[in-house]
C-alpha cells in the first residue's frame, strides 16, 4: 500500500528538505503504513471466527453440512454431519437419526422364532419385527428360543403347572386341546406349544435362555410329516427345576416311569418351580391331576394317526365328544380292568396312560380318587387334570 499523499507531498516538492527531515517522515509514513495494514487485518479476522463456525456451533451449526437434512435421510443415519469447521447443530447432533427408516437395522428380536416342524431357530433368533423404527430399534416377539447364553443351572423339565396355565393363557380354564398360543399356520400347534413352554420357565427362572420343548407328538408337523415327542427334546440330560436328575439320555425316558429319576420325583413328577404336581400347594392336600397330555404311545412316539388323539395336532379346544387326546400320568395312577374306548395302557407311565375324554379347556381337580375319564366328557381335564404337558430344555 503506498504511503498517504500528503507525506509524499510533504517530502518530495521541497529539495531543501535535508536528509534528516526525510527520514523523519519516512519513518511516520513507515509507521502510518503499518497501522493502515494491521487495522483491516485485525477486522476482518474478527469477522472471519464467527463465519467460519465458533467453538459453541451457534453460528455456524446452521451449515449444510450439520443441518438436520443430513439428520433425516433415508438411510436413518446416526445424525447429521458436523459442520465445516464448527461443532453440529442440535439437529445434525441427534443420535438415532431423524430419517423415516431409523437405524440401519433394528436390533434382533429377544427370541428366535420357530421352524415349521416345531423346531426352534437358533440362540438368538433375530426376527423380521427387527428391521428397524423411527429411532432404530425393533424388538421382536418372544418365540421358542432363548435369547442370549443359556444358563448353566440344571434345569431343564418340569410339568407346566394348571397356575401357570392360567395366567399364560388369561383363562381359568387353561388352554384346552389349542396350543397354538398366536401361532398360525401348519405346525402352529407344536410352536405355540414350545412358546409356552418358554413362557412358563421364564416366569420361574428370568432371563434362562434356553431352548424349550413341548414333549408332544402330532400327525403333521408343518412339512407333512408326523412329529414324535421323543424326538425333540434334545438328547439329555435333564434336570428339575432344584436340579434332580429325571434321566440321562432319551433311551431312559422312553419307559413307564423315567430310568434314573431322582427317588423322590420319579412317581411325582414336578412342575415349574421344583413342587411335586399331585400336591403343587404344600399347605392343602394332594390333588387328583395326572392326566397330562402327549399325544404319544409309552416310547414317546404319536400314538395314532388319527387327529383326534392330537386335538387336531394341538389346534382345537372344541369342547365335543369327538377329542380324545392320548394322555400320560405324571403320577402313577392305576385303574385294573380297562376302561372300554378308554384306550388304556399302564396307569404308571408318565407317557400313555389312556385316552382323555375331549379337547375343550377345563379342568377337574378333587382331593378324592374319580377314576378314569368319562367317555362322554368333553374336556383335557374330566379325567383328573387340566390340559398340562410337560417341557425339556435343550441344554442341561
């Protein structure tokens, strides 16, 4: 920048001015010149912090680049990006991304959800309700699977109890002949089955993670094929819910009563919570409950092709004369004689018994000995029970 006109004025028509004089102004111009540069300078840098994005973002978070047009795109980001060189603006700061889609992918179901054979997919089971929100999340329904570790506590079978039943299904009457628990489909029986088998231990020992079954047998399992009980319970062993062994391998449960069983559950088998079932409350007399539905022939195999031995493979609580679900006894129970149309096998056996006299939800339960089921009854329970089945874990 040259210096003012009138230092040049004042230094250059004048010859007489002597040397000194001249360094004198050319030192002010000097000076002058300096001030002149460092004034417009200092300005504009202050100017330019706030245009080029303060520490606070309050300026310069308004940028594209952090507005929240990158918080809401379609591919739910985890929040819009930062300004140039400011920190984000609140929207471009969010953490679950304001897109429609949400999150990249919503986190997996609590559950695996069953295969059409009554199976169980996997540990942890990430489901299609998992595909992601507004906020990214998506939670899945409880299947049969366990979600997570499975616990290392022994406990892995018990007799689902007519309580549990109850609040399970939001029925007094329990579930009947119908397990498909909001299941639908080919199969839907034996997977609801599973689920509320899974639901029940759950309510006895939160947070489990194990793989449960229903030990029942049907016609069709989902895939045209007939299902045996023995067949889906894994491979041993299993232990009640206080850890006593009820048997080791599927040979020792294939028998009238479990080889193996610990002596004081073997003629007693209990429910959920480790109670034996012919007396599930300590403070009031035994009951007569044993009537415990399978569907199965005394290895634990289906009994026959014919539905109604299945209520329908586990899919109708008809309350009709036609049903006539193949039960055990989860405590021995001997008649002598037979019962005709009864279908009777060994009252001892924990799998066949005999046949129940109708698939409706119901129960009888007295403290005195009723003998076998009518055969014009019309529920799981006119034989002495209420519709429970019994449960195995996967893992021990």
């Amino acid at each position: 920048m040259a210096p003012p006109a009138k230092a040049v004025l004042e230094i250059f028509p004048d010859g007489l001015i002597d040397f000194g004089r001249v360094a004198t102004h050319l030192t002010k111009a000097m000076h002058n010149r300096h001030q002149n540069v460092i004034f417009p300078l200092s300005l504009l840098l202050s100017l330019g912090t706030g245009a080029c994005g303060s520490s606070d973002g309050s300026t310069g978070g308004t940028s594209t680049a952090g507005s929240s047009a990158a918080g809401s795109s379609a591919a739910g980001s985890s929040g819009g990006s930062p300004s140039s060189a400011g920190s984000p603006t609140a929207a471009g700061s969010n953490n679950a991304g304001a897109g429609p889609s949400g999150g990249t992918a919503g986190s997996p179901g609590s559950a695996g959800s069953p295969d059409a054979t009554g199976g169980t997919v996997g540990a942890s089971g990430a489901n299609s309700a998992g595909t992601g929100g507004s906020g990214g999340s998506g939670v899945g329904t409880a299947g049969a699977g366990g979600g997570g570790t499975p616990s290392s506590v022994k406990f892995s079978f018990f007799v689902t109890s007519m309580a549990a039943l109850q609040a399970v299904s939001g029925n007094e009457k329990g579930f009947g002949g119908d397990l498909r628990f909001g299941e639908t489909g080919p199969g839907a029986g034996l997977r609801g089955a599973d689920k509320i088998c899974t639901a029940i231990a759950e309510r006895s020992m939160a947070g489990n993670a194990k793989v449960w079954r229903a030990f029942l047998s049907v016609t069709d399992g989902g895939n045209g094929n007939p299902v045996n009980a023995i067949d889906r319970v894994g491979s041993g062993p299993w232990y009640d819910r206080l850890g006593r062994l009820i048997a080791n391998t599927a040979a020792d449960l294939a028998k009238t009563r479990p080889t193996g069983a610990d002596s004081a559950i073997i003629n007693d088998l209990p429910n959920e919570d480790g109670l034996p079932n012919h007396q599930p409350d300590p403070t009031q007399p035994a009951v007569d409950n044993h009537d415990t539905l399978t569907g199965s022939d005394a290895t634990g195999k289906l009994y026959k092709t014919d539905l109604k031995f299945t209520c329908n493979d586990w899919t109708t609580a008809e309350a009709t004369t036609w049903g006539s679900p193949r039960v055990g006894h989860s405590w021995p129970r001997s008649f002598g004689g037979g019962v005709p149309g009864g279908g009777m096998g060994s009252g001892d056996s924990w799998i066949s018994a005999l046949d129940e006299s109708g698939c409706g939800a119901g129960y009888h339960i007295t403290t005195a000995d009723d003998g076998p089921p009518s055969q014009s009854g019309t529920t799981v329970g006119d034989g002495g029970g209420y519709g429970g089945f019994y449960c195995f874990a996967l893992n021990p």
